[in-house]
C-alpha cells in the first residue's frame, strides 16, 4: 500500500455533475427560509407599518423592535451557516505504517491492540469507547475519533462534537457553532412571537371585516406563518435548551457516550455534566457581555472535555490531557476563534466540578 493511499479518507466516490447537483441541492431549505423571511419583511413593514398602522408612537416602536429582532435573526443563521465545522487535528490521523498494520491485521484483537498503541504513543485524549471498549476508529476517515466526535455521512468528514446535520442551515451544527445554533432558535422565535403578537389585533380586525386595506390578505398570513413557525420552533428551542443545561449533544442523548466506571464500560448520558452553570457556561462562555451575541466565545477546543466523573484506571492517564493541551498550543492547532483564556476557564470549570461532583 502507497503512502498516498494509505493515509487519504475514504470518501464516496460520485461524479462531478451529480456532486455539483447535490451541493446545490443542499441549499434549498435555506433559500426557503431566506424566501420566507423577505416576504414577511414586505408583509410586516410595508403592508402592516407603512400602510396600515395609523398610530406613528405605534409605528416607530414595532419597526425598532422588529428590526432588532430580525438583524439578531439573521446575524446568528448566517454564522450558524458559514461557520467552519472545524477538522478533527491530524494528530488523530493514522500515520501509512500504522494504518497498514490496522487494515492487514486478521483478528480484532490485533487491530485493538494498534489502535491502542497508537493513542499512547501519540498521548491522544481519548476516553471515550465502543460497548466493547474499543477505541473509536474512523474508517471513511482513518483516523481515531476524539471524544464527542462523530462522522457526518453528509458532509463526508468526522466533525468535532457533532450534534446533528441541519439541512435547514445546510450544515453541520457542531462545537463551533452550537451556540450560533442555540442563538438562532431562539431569536428566530421571538421574531415569530412578535410578529405574531403584534399582528392579532389586525386578524381580528380582519375576521370582524373591520380591516379595509389593500394589503390585508399579507398581513393575515404573516399572522398564520409566524404562528405556525413559532409552534415549531417552541419545541426546537426547548429541547435544545435542555441538551445545554445536561451537557448533552443530540446524538448522545440518544446514544449514550461510554466511559469507564467501576472498573467497567458503560453508558452514561450525564458523563460530561458539570451542573447547569457550568455546562452553560461551556456553550456560552465566561464573559456574559457575549452571551447572547452571536460571536465565538465557547470553552476549549472541541477535543478535550471536562468530565463528571473519573475511574482511578483513567486517573493516571489524565496527564494526556495537559500534554495534549500543551502540544495544541505550541502547534497552534486549536479551532480558530478559541483562545487561551477560553482554555483556562475550561480549566476553572473542571475544578468546580470536581469539587461539587466528587468521585
């Protein structure tokens, strides 16, 4: 096996017409979310403000409000859609000997045992496993997954914390813009909600054949969509806000990560939890001037993370963890936008929760 060979992720082969046709596709939901919200632009502002609302206090105070709304809208969906998913360090990436030895190999055992030395020689924080206690491996990517890492079979690449793959934001939502995700939905509701609010006076008006205007039909369903939106959008919210407060990706809290307990593998969907604040904190970060800013201002680097609770067969291996810091800083491989005060408050973080979760 080549060099070349050895160490190049096995991604789908198709050809560049169906490719161009596929990229291409992937963005439709989100012109139809781009289409949805310049109609209700021309619905709320010209047809209900311009031409219907007399009142000019009433006026000014729903287009201010409405426009701050909607640039914290769109602010937070564009960098929830072009923020980089970041790449998994290449340290994690089998070098052509020992990917040679992995694929050659006749028994699992043998391929274990690669994997196993590969993670020590290299000092990879890892502790995350199969049921089996394997290591996580990455055949479409030859390269050991880290911790909270997980292949995205559309965008084609293993993605750091991945949460889920958002067609509607045409891309994956992940450590580096998980916060821009949570930040979308939720001022994507309020935009909804008020919209809404504002505009049931007029649907009433308008069921009462009270409202004589051109641009009536608009109006009544802006009402409709905002509405509808906001019903969906609720539970969206919601059950995001709840994966915040446990530590938890979507993928996890339907597949439990796995870590070493008592002496044993096992599942526990509370692993990473180091109590509400501080699993807000690591979404959102330590200066609350940026909470709900749509800037970067999450803990770490998306490969290491704090954990609830450590097995004393693990505890001797924590030493990776500082090593593996150490080496990101010198190599300066750390996810752009993540700076080394970010990598101390993590720090903080681990320190109270090790002091209120104590094992």
């Amino acid at each position: 096996m080549s060099a070349t060979t050895a160490i190049t992720p096995k991604f789908s082969m198709m050809t560049t017409p169906c490719r161009i046709c596929f990229k291409a596709a992937k963005w439709l939901p989100v012109l139809f979310i781009v289409t949805v919200v310049v109609w209700s632009y021309y619905a709320y502002v010209i047809q209900l403000n311009l031409f219907t609302i007399a009142s000019i206090i009433e006026k000014c105070f729903y287009l201010i409000v409405y426009h701050v709304l909607l640039g914290l809208f769109l602010w937070a969906y564009w960098q929830t859609i072009f923020t980089d998913i970041g790449t998994v360090p290449k340290q994690f990436r089998l070098p052509p000997t020992e990917l040679d030895r992995y694929e050659s190999a006749e028994t699992d055992e043998v391929r274990r045992d690669v994997l196993e030395r590969f993670i020590q020689k290299h000092s990879l924080p890892v502790y995350n496993r199969t049921m089996t206690g394997d290591i996580r491996y990455c055949d479409k990517c030859v390269q050991v997954k880290p911790d909270r890492c997980h292949h995205c079979s559309v965008c084609g690449v293993c993605v750091l914390k991945l949460d889920h793959h958002c067609p509607w934001v045409n891309n994956c939502v992940a450590f580096t813009n998980y916060k821009f995700f949570i930040l979308f939905l939720g001022y994507a509701l309020l935009y909804c909600l008020f919209i809404g609010a504002t505009t049931l006076q007029y649907f009433i008006k308008f069921w009462k054949n009270q409202l004589d205007v051109d641009g009536k039909f608009h109006i009544l369903f802006v009402f409709f969509v905002s509405i509808m939106f906001a019903i969906s959008l609720v539970s969206l919210f919601g059950y995001h806000v709840f994966l915040v407060v446990k530590n938890r990706s979507t993928l996890e809290s339907f597949r439990a990560p796995i870590f070493r307990l008592n002496h044993t593998w096992m599942q526990d969907k509370d692993g990473f939890s180091l109590g509400a604040l501080n699993n807000f904190i690591e979404v959102f970060g330590d200066d609350r001037k940026l909470w709900f800013l749509p800037v970067a201002s999450s803990l770490g680097d998306g490969v290491t993370y704090p954990q609830r609770c450590v097995d004393e067969d693990t505890d001797d291996l924590l030493g990776a963890r500082q090593r593996w810091a150490d080496d990101e800083e010198e190599n300066e491989l750390m996810c752009t936008g993540y700076t080394n005060s970010h990598t101390h408050a993590l720090e903080e973080v681990i320190v109270q929760a090790n002091h209120t979760n104590p094992v």
